[in-house]
C-alpha cells in the first residue's frame, strides 16, 4: 500500500527521479575527479554542459504542447488565444475527453518536432566545433576521441529533441509518475552502466557515449508508453491553426530559456578561451553542482504544474494558491539546505575522494548560491503565471540576460572568474525577481504577504544567515 503511494505521487516520484540523476553525480563524479586530471575533466564537464542546453532548442514547445493536453484532458473540445496571447478554452471537467482535438495537437507537434531535432543537431554540432577547438588543439592524441563523442552527442541530442512529443502529452496528461518511474529505472541502469564501464575501460568518452545511447533508448521508450497509454489517438495531420496557437506563447518560452538559461550555461562555456582548464573545469564543476540541486529542488512546485493547469482552467484559483505555495516552500527549502551543505563540507568531501580538481573559492561559491536562490524564486512566479498560457519569458528572461551580459562585460576585466556568478546575482536582484513575482499577484490578485510570509521569507533570511557564517568561518 504504501509502496503504492509512492510510486503514483507525481511529487514523490519526481524526487526519487532526481535522486537518482543527482547520484549518478555522486557516485560517478568523485570516480572522474580522482582518476583524471584538470584538463580531462575539463573535457568531460564541456560535454556535460553542451549536453544541458538542450533545453534551449527546444525553442519553448514541449511546455506549450504539454499545457494545450491539459486544457483537453480538463474537458477542452477547442482551443484560441484572446488579444494578448493567452490561451481561451471552453474547458469543463464534467466533459468527455475530444480525442479528435488531442490527436490533431499530438500530430502537429510530431511533424513539428522532426524540425526541430534537425536545426537541433546543426546547433549542437557548431557549438561543439566553436568550443572543443581549443581543447583539440591543446590535446591533439585525444582528437578522434573528441570528434567520435560529439557525433554521438549530436545524435542523442536530436533523438531526445524529438522525444519531446512523446514527452509532452504524457506531461499534459498529468502522468508524471509514470514518467518518473520509468524514468528512474533507466537512469539507474545508466548509472550502474556507468559505473562498471569506468572500472574496466576507464575513459570519459566512452561513459559520454552510454549515457547518449541511455538517452536514445528512453525516447523509444517513450513512444511505447505514449501508445500504450491513448489508444484512442487518431491519425491526424499538421494542423496549421493549431500551430499557430502553440507558437504565440511558445516563441516568448524559446527567447525566454535562450536569453536566460542559456546565457548562463553559453557565456561560461566561453571561459575555456580566457582561463586555465584548472579554472574552467572548477568553475564548470560548481556551476554543474549548484544546477543539479537547482534541478532537484524543482521536483515539488514543478511535479505540481499539470495539477495546477488543471485548476486554472477549471478556475480553482484557491486551491492553486494553496497548491503553489506550499510547492514554492518545500522547493526553496531543499535549495537553501542543499547549497549551505555544499559550501560548508566541498572541501572535506573533495580531499577525502583525493580530487585532482579543485572547487571554487568560498566566495564564488556563496554568491552563486545566493544568485541561484534568486532565479529559483523568480522561475516559481514566472512557471505560475504561464498557466495562463500569456507566456513573458521573452520579456522576463530577455532583460534580465542583458543585465546578466552587461556585468560580465564591465566586471570580468577588474574581478575576473568571481564576475560570472555576480552577473547572475545581480540581474536576477535587478529585474527578474521583481518582474515576475509582481506579474503573478497583479494577476491573481495574490497578496504578497500572504504568500511570502511563510513560502519564501524566512529561507532566505537562513540562507542569508548561513552564507554569512560560510564566508566568514570557512
């Protein structure tokens, strides 16, 4: 019974997910760190990282796609947009499900799709090339090696790319814990693959490559899941109107996640150009660390989404209130706990594993902390007023990754590495953190005290706390 429970909570299936992609860090990292030096794990983190801002070609449409199923599986027969882009549905829960409707969303975003997982792969295969240039010139014995793992990163990227169709209806149709069970078994299977792969053929490009092809098989996966799941899917075609819809929110999420996420991860992929590998593979290592707890402490607000799109179309606005703050409580907590951990034992845990490659200082560490603590706030407020489908992430996003640019710009030349993680503090201080959490109670009428008081303002005076005793202490 019990086991029941956990395996159908979106919430608790959704942690167990991330447990074990965070594991696979635990276990697998502290391997590499200790058996490479700097510039390998240069290496191997460039690949990581490559790997991570996949998310920004996806330009937007898997969210898009996932909220148009839910409107339908809350009892939409159709779908429009009013004059400022937000999605206008006639859902009623006491409905019939119109599988016409689903089919013809599913369709389009299958041809849709095909698309994208080809400028995916011309993408990813330029940032490869832009990127890796300089460490095949430092390591030229290791350039088949290099070549052959992007290839194969190339293809894992555009097959997950494509993937998202498949991933986008199950999301929309609130099977997260679905999902996240089959999600968890493969990843375990990666990581014990891993793992065994490390200790009889110890070479980083060779585990890349398992984890690539984990990747392809999840996707496969998928598409029997999807099939098993909505026998009552139709063949359909593109539905151009359709599109159209998807495509007025789903270009602000694309311009959003590029000028946001995808500045961060670019820009400091930019650092193999201007610091030592020792450097880069230190500053990559805490940036890869702060965004796998960033990740992991997402897993209560952002396995509530479905829920919470559900009751707005059925305009449940209290029951969303009470769903988004406790989700925002728990998710900051975990981060705030998590970070302090890190800052306080990296140290001890690094000297124990006899790293070749060092963290960041305390102070670099403490700021990205405190920056990444902010963007968690900020992309709560942002994920909740995308509900309504009137998508700001353009906006939002935008401004706050020129104000993040422009900082790295005016620092980096009189602070150096420390700029990066300041740039983030900053622009999220600035504008989105303000930006957003007024956006969301202008237009839920949500009073800020209400919600803060106990979600949000007394973790971040721990975390302020706590942070100050590091820097101070350590």
């Amino acid at each position: 019974m019990i086991l029941e429970r956990i395996f159908k909570s979106p919430t608790l299936t959704t942690w167990i997910n991330f447990l074990i992609k965070f594991g696979g860090w635990f276990f697998l990292l502290p391997l590499i760190l200790n058996q490479f030096e700097s510039e390998i794990v240069s290496i191997w983190l460039i690949f990581q990282t490559i790997s991570s801002i996949l998310i920004v070609f996806d330009l937007g449409f898997v969210q898009s796609f996932a909220r148009s199923f839910s409107y339908c599986f809350a009892g939409s027969s159709e779908l429009g947009t009013d004059a400022n882009g937000r999605l206008v549905t006639n859902a009623n829960s006491s409905e019939e499900i119109s599988w016409n409707l689903v089919s013809r969303i599913f369709y389009t975003s299958k041809l849709l799709y095909l698309g994208i997982s080809v400028f995916g792969a011309l993408a990813i295969a330029l940032i490869c090339f832009l990127v890796l240039e300089e460490s095949i010139a430092k390591n030229v014995i290791l350039k088949d090696e290099i070549v052959l793992t992007s290839s194969i990163l190339i293809l894992g990227s555009s097959t997950k790319l494509f993937g998202n169709v498949f991933l986008s209806i199950l999301t929309g149709a609130n099977k997260i814990p679905l999902i996240n069970n089959w999600e968890s078994l493969f990843g375990f299977i990666n990581l014990t693959s891993s793992i065994i792969l490390f200790f009889t053929v110890p070479n980083i490009f060779v585990i890349i490559i398992n984890q690539q092809m984990w990747y392809i098989l999840s996707v496969v996966r998928n598409y029997f899941l999807v099939k098993k799941t909505f026998p009552n899917l139709n063949k359909s075609h593109f539905d151009v109107a359709i599109f159209k819809i998807i495509l007025s929110s789903a270009w602000r999420s694309s311009l959003g996640i590029l000028l946001g996420y995808g500045t961060i991860q670019i820009t400091s992929l930019m650092l193999t150009r201007f610091e030592s590998a020792e450097k880069v593979a230190s500053y990559l290592l805490a940036l890869r660390v702060v965004n796998l707890i960033s990740d992991f402490s997402r897993a209560p607000f952002y396995s509530k989404i479905p829920e919470m799109t559900m009751l707005y179309a059925d305009s449940k606005i209290s029951q969303f209130f009470r769903v988004a703050r406790k989700g925002m409580s728990t998710s900051l907590s975990i981060f705030a706990l998590s970070v302090l951990a890190i800052g306080v034992f990296n140290e001890y845990a690094l000297s124990l594993i006899n790293s070749n490659t060092p963290f960041v200082s305390t102070e670099i560490w403490v700021v990205l902390s405190a920056g990444y603590f902010f963007e968690r706030y900020g992309a709560i407020h942002i994920q909740m007023y995308s509900v309504s489908n009137h998508i700001l992430w353009h906006l939002s996003n935008g401004i706050t990754g020129l104000i993040y640019v422009a900082c790295i710009f005016i620092l980096y030349p009189s602070v150096g590495l420390i700029s990066f993680p300041l740039a983030i503090l900053i622009s999220n201080l600035l504008f989105y953190c303000p930006f957003n959490s007024y956006t969301v109670y202008n237009f839920f009428s949500f009073s800020w005290k209400e919600f803060n008081m106990v979600s949000s303002l007394p973790i971040f005076i721990a975390l302020l706390l706590g942070l100050i005793a590091i820097t101070l202490c350590i």
